[in-house]
C-alpha cells in the first residue's frame, strides 16, 4: 500500500486529494495547522491526522518522525494568499515576507526533512504551484508577493531537481488551475473534486524522466 503526506488538508484542494489518495488505497498522513476541518469526518482506517505548521521546522520534524519508513508521495500544498494590494505603494512587506514564508520556503523546508522517507522507495515530490507563478504569463501584473511566492517554489524545486533525481526522487510543479476554494472564491470555474481528478492523473503518469516538468491539472506544459 502506497503512503501518501499532504499539508494543508483540513480544506479546499487538500482536503479534495486526501479524499481521492484514500480512495486509491493510500495510507494518507493529513496535515492541519489549527483547526482540523473537513479531516474530522473522513473518519477512514489509512487516515493519519497530524497537527502540523509549515512554518515550525518543530513540528515538521515530529510529523515526518511518526511517519516512515516511506514515503511514496509527499504533496507540499498548503499555501496562503497575499493582500491583494492594488498598488506598488499599498504593498505591506511583513505580508510579503509571511507569503514568502509559506508558499516559497515551507514546502523545501518539508521536502527536506522528508528527504530520507522519499529516498527509499524512490518517491514523488508534488509541489503545487501555480500559473500565477509564471513570468511568462504575468501580463496582468500585480498579486505581487503571491506571484513572487509560487515563482520562487518554481526556482528552488526547478534548482533541487538533478539532486533529487539522483536520488530516485521525481519532482512535479502542480498548477491545480482556478478552483473553487476559499481562495479560489465562488466564481472559480471548476471544482475541488474535477481538479483533484486531473492531479491524480498527473502522478499516476509520473516518472524520474519527467521529474521538473511545470503542468496544469490537465497535463498542459506552462510556461515558466
Ligand atoms: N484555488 C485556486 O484557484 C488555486 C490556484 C492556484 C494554486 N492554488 C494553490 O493550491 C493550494 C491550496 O489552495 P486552496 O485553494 O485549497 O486554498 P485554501 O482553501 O485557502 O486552503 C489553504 C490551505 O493551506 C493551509 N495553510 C495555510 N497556511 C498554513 C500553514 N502555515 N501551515 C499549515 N497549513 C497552512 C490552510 O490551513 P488553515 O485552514 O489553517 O488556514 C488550508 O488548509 C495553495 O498552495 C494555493 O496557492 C490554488
């Protein structure tokens, strides 16, 4: 049975993959930082629930600790959104750096400690990411520090790719598309359940030959 860890899975988009990594047989180690949400009532025999903020290298510790000697999948999803500043003098650089904080340096800080669990079957690292992320595709400009965020993940998981591949291990830069969470707000065009679906699909393709790749839910190559 394939193991399976997940951040920010007590809503949205996390708490959608526990629920489909779950239906696919995985034994699924669900992180939440405070409250444990939507994980309360999944109530499933291959559930592990951990308390668990990104940002406490503490706590990151102790949850890789309870997990092992494996791991197959490590999802780094949790992630924050930023003050939506509609202007270079609005920006408030504490929000920057806490936005940074999470999207940017949390998920590496996480790989890292997974890294021995990772190792030893030959495991994959899903980032997600998202389009936002893209210099390519930043016509419309502002979302400063959470573009800034996702591009800087882009660039450290782009950076840890021949490292992790020589060690059997595949990274995948996950764009989920627009979704309808509470970040994603009411007008999203598609559903936690459509793109979790498409994710799913993703690693099932993955390979060490693919390791690095930057797609959508639906397999589309994005521009960096
Ligand atoms: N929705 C979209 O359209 C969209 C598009 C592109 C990319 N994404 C990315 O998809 C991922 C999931 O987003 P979502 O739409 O599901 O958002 P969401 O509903 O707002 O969920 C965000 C999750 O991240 C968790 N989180 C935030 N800070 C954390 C911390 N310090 N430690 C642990 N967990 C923390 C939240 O936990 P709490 O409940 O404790 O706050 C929550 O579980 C994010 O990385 C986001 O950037 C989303």
């Amino acid at each position: 049975m394939p193991t399976a860890m997940v951040t920010g899975a007590n809503r949205g988009i996390g708490l959608e993959l526990v629920r489909q990594l779950l239906d696919r047989d995985y034994t699924v180690h669900a992180t939440y930082r405070h409250d444990m949400g939507g994980l309360a009532s999944l109530n499933h025999p291959d559930l592990v629930v951990h308390q668990m903020d990104v940002r406490h290298a503490d706590e990151v510790a102790a949850t890789i600790e309870n997990i092992g000697p494996s791991l197959d999948l490590l999802v780094n999803n949790a992630g924050v959104a930023d003050g939506r500043w509609s202007s270079v003098s609005e920006i408030d650089f504490d929000v920057v750096a806490a936005v940074m904080e999470v999207n940017a340096i949390a998920p590496v800080r996480v790989t890292q400690h997974a890294l021995p669990l990772l190792a030893a079957h030959g495991g994959t690292v899903l980032m997600i990411t998202s389009l936002m992320g893209s210099i390519g595709d930043c016509a419309s400009g502002r979302s400063y520090a959470y573009r800034a965020s996702k591009t800087a993940l882009n660039m450290f998981t782009t950076a840890m790719n021949n490292e992790m591949q020589a060690q059997n291990i595949s990274l995948l830069l996950m764009h989920p598309g627009w979704v309808e969470t509470d970040m994603g707000g009411p007008n999203a065009p598609l559903s936690v359940q459509e793109s979790v679906e498409g994710i799913m699909a993703r690693v099932d393709e993955q390979t060490l030959d693919m390791s690095g790749r930057f797609v959508d839910y639906a397999g589309t190559t994005l521009p960096w």
